[in-house]
C-alpha cells in the first residue's frame, strides 16, 4: 500500500511539474456544439503583428530529398524571402544563403550532407520566419 501511495504521489508531482511551460489551450463552439477553432492561449505574451504573412505562400519539395530541396515563393511588395538558413537538429548552422529579395525560387543542396533530420529557417524582410524539418535520406 506504501508503494502505490509514493508511486501516485511521485506521478501526481511529476505531472505537475509538465505542465508548468504549457499554455493553456482555448476551445470555441458553434452552436450545435460542434469545435470550431483551438488555439493556445498565452496571457503574458506579446501580440505577433497579424500583417507578417508573406511567407504563407512558401512551398517546398521533395521531402524527404536526396540530392537538392526545391524552395519556391510569390514575389510580393513587402515581406520579400531575404535569407535561407540551414541547421542540425543539434543547433550547428550548415548553410545561409543572403539577398534573395530578388528571387522567388531557391535550390538547398543536400547531396553532401549524411542521412538524418534538418531544420530549414526561412527569414523573410519584414521579419517573419518560418522554419520547416527536412528528412536526408
């Protein structure tokens, strides 16, 4: 009885401790009850600019690649794709390639690199980002 008394407190505790950093999640219904949106919800958090769209249109592919990634965007008045940058999921920086607002379509070669996980970092010139995981195969 003992153990199973520490082993529900030890649980109790370290599930308390887990959900320290997680924000609380927000629901909203329709009418007949149905979930229409989630979203977190982060009280103390500034508010992101809702303008910083301009990479909404970014597509990449194949995934998972073997030889170059294949990036393509619209050309857009603001918000242009000024800079590519490619990681480890370690954190190591392999790649950056800079002055792209010219551009709309970019090429990442992978051939050189082992097999594994990648993380593509996508800055555009307002300010947004948008980073995606790659898979070497």
């Amino acid at each position: 009885m003992k153990k199973t008394l520490l082993l529900f407190f030890s649980v109790c505790i370290t599930g308390a401790y887990a959900q320290e950093d997680t924000p609380p999640l927000s629901f909203d219904y329709d009418s007949a009850g149905n979930q229409t949106l989630s979203a977190l919800v982060c009280i103390n958090c500034p508010e992101a600019p809702a303008a910083k769209q301009s990479l909404a249109q970014l597509t990449y592919y194949p995934n998972p690649v073997a030889q170059e990634l294949h990036l393509s965007w619209e050309a857009m008045e603001t918000g242009r794709v000024s800079a590519v940058t490619l990681y480890t999921l370690n954190g190591k920086q392999l790649a950056t390639l800079k002055n792209l607002t010219l551009q709309t379509q970019l090429s990442l070669p992978f051939g050189s690199y082992p097999a594994g996980i990648y993380l593509v970092e996508v800055l555009s010139s307002d300010g947004a980002t948008k980073s995606f995981k790659i898979l070497k195969k």
